[in-house]
C-alpha cells in the first residue's frame, strides 16, 4: 500500500469514527474502490491501528474527565457508566460470534457484502434520531444507568461495517431522553474503551497469527497521524453543530451512498461483491 493511499485511509477513519457516517464501512468502499484486498492479514492490522489513531483526539479533547476518572476511579460516575455501556457491547460482540462464525478470521461482513444495507440503516437511524430529537425538545441533560446500556446495546449493532457507531449510539442517548449534545459527548467517550478493548483482543489475535509483519511501516505510521488530526477536528466539529444541524443531511449522503452502493452490487462493476454471505461462512 502506497503512503497516499495509507493518508487517504487515515482521514476516512478520522472523519467516519465522529461523524456519523460509520468509519469501517468507508474504510471497506475505499479499499474496495482502490482495488485493494478487503480481508487480508495486513488490512486487518491497519484497521486496528488507525482506530488507534482516532483514540488520541478522544483522550485529548475529555483529557480533563479521563484525568478525574484516573484521580478518582472509585466515585467517578463517568466512568461506572462507561464500563456499564461497556457491557451490553461486549455481549453482543460475543454473540456475534457464535451466530456468525468467522471466515478465515474474519468477520463474515468483512469482504462488504452488507455494506449498501448497512448504509441505509444508518441513513434510518439518523432520522429516527432527529425525529427523537424533536418530539423530546430539549432532552435530558444528564446520561443514567438506562442511557448508558441502552447506548452499549447501540454500540453493539455499530460494530456492522457500514452501520455507524457515533449515529447509533447517539440515537440510543436520544432516544433514551437525552439531548443531543449530551448524547453525542458520551458516545465520543464510549469509543475509548471500545478501541482499546479491540486493541487488546483483535490485536492480541493479530500478533499471534503473525498480521504484524504484513505491515508497511511508514505507510502505517502515516496513516495513524492523519486519523488522529482529521479525527480531532471531526469532534470538535460535530460537538459544534450537533444541535444546529439536522442529522438528516448526513442520512441523505448515506441513502444516496446506499443506493448507489446496491446498484454497482446488481449489476456487478467495480469488483464490488455480490449481495450474499460468503460460501464459506456457516450462520447458525
């Protein structure tokens, strides 16, 4: 992989992990689009790296909460319930699992079979959001114990590539009563420990199966410095205009994409995969 592209991957990450356009299914359409083998050991390992990447600009912009949380871990509400969102997250991921076994370590959704679908579900849960939005007013000001699972639950389906994990989780906030400022902050800070939390699995898995000596080094390293930039500005931007813009413009752009996306899949150009599960994957 070329340093360009590596920078182009890095921005996709950085924009899509805060907007809410999901980042890992723009990772695939670029892959896709370049012509670049979507389920390689060498993907999966730069996939891993650039949410890493956009784990930076997360510590740094609530760099005063995640100090108060170190400080004090024991009565620090933030934290209890982002370890609480945390969980319905990780049952899920784990049910996943089970129902969808891995093809050659991977995820059967990997190869972007269910990236148009996916789009237009994230397209619907953003305007079932803004219709939330609107009927609640102005929403709750403070995230509960019931926000905070029902966002992890969010969470979980966000894990679909295509399926955006900052739309659902805000839609799981505002849906729950909370306003979208606040629903959008919480669900920044939710993606810390979902990225590490990945690190730690998927990249123990990765070191094991040997993925990390398929990397290019300064490609790499490009990469994750532009999807800690771009992913700074994304926040600071969405935390901005969240309660000013419609998220509907955003479910417009992935209707569109979704559209567009099932039309190439039809008529089978641009190497875009086919509409069906991989051969080889078993669905319980």
């Amino acid at each position: 992989m070329s340093i360009v592209q590596s920078l182009i991957l890095g921005v996709v990450q950085g924009l899509g992990e805060f907007l809410p356009v999901s980042s890992s299914g723009h990772l695939l359409l670029c892959r896709i689009f370049f012509g670049i083998q979507t389920d390689t050991p060498a993907m999966k390992m730069l996939d891993i790296l650039l949410h890493v990447g956009t784990l930076l600009p997360v510590l740094i912009v609530f760099r005063k909460e995640w100090i108060d949380m170190i400080l004090h871990p024991v009565r620090n509400r933030t934290l209890i319930l982002l370890v609480v969102a945390s969980l319905p997250t990780l049952a899920i991921y784990l049910l996943a699992k089970k129902l969808f076994p891995q093809v050659n370590g991977f995820s059967v959704f990997d190869n972007g079979w269910f990236l148009g679908v996916a789009f237009l579900i994230t397209a619907l849960f953003l305007l079932i959001c803004d219709q939330a939005a609107a009927r609640g007013r102005k929403g709750g000001r403070k995230v509960g114990f019931f926000q905070a699972v029902v966002m992890g639950i969010f969470q979980g389906i966000g894990m679909i590539p295509g399926v955006s994990r900052s739309g659902s989780t805000i839609l799981g906030g505002v849906s729950t009563g909370l306003n979208k400022s606040v629903a959008a902050r919480f669900s920044f800070m939710m993606s810390a420990p979902a990225i590490v939390a990945s690190l730690l699995a998927e990249g123990k898995d990765a070191l094991e199966l040997g993925y990390a000596k398929s990397i290019e080094l300064v490609p790499c390293i490009a990469g994750i410095i532009a999807a800690a930039v771009v992913g700074y500005l994304a926040i600071r931007f969405m935390l901005r205009i969240i309660t000013r813009v419609p998220l509907s413009w955003f479910a417009l752009y992935l209707a569109i994409l979704g559209v567009a996306y099932l039309v190439l899949q039809l008529t089978g150009m641009m190497n875009v995969p086919s509409f069906a599960i991989p051969a080889s994957a078993t669905v319980i």
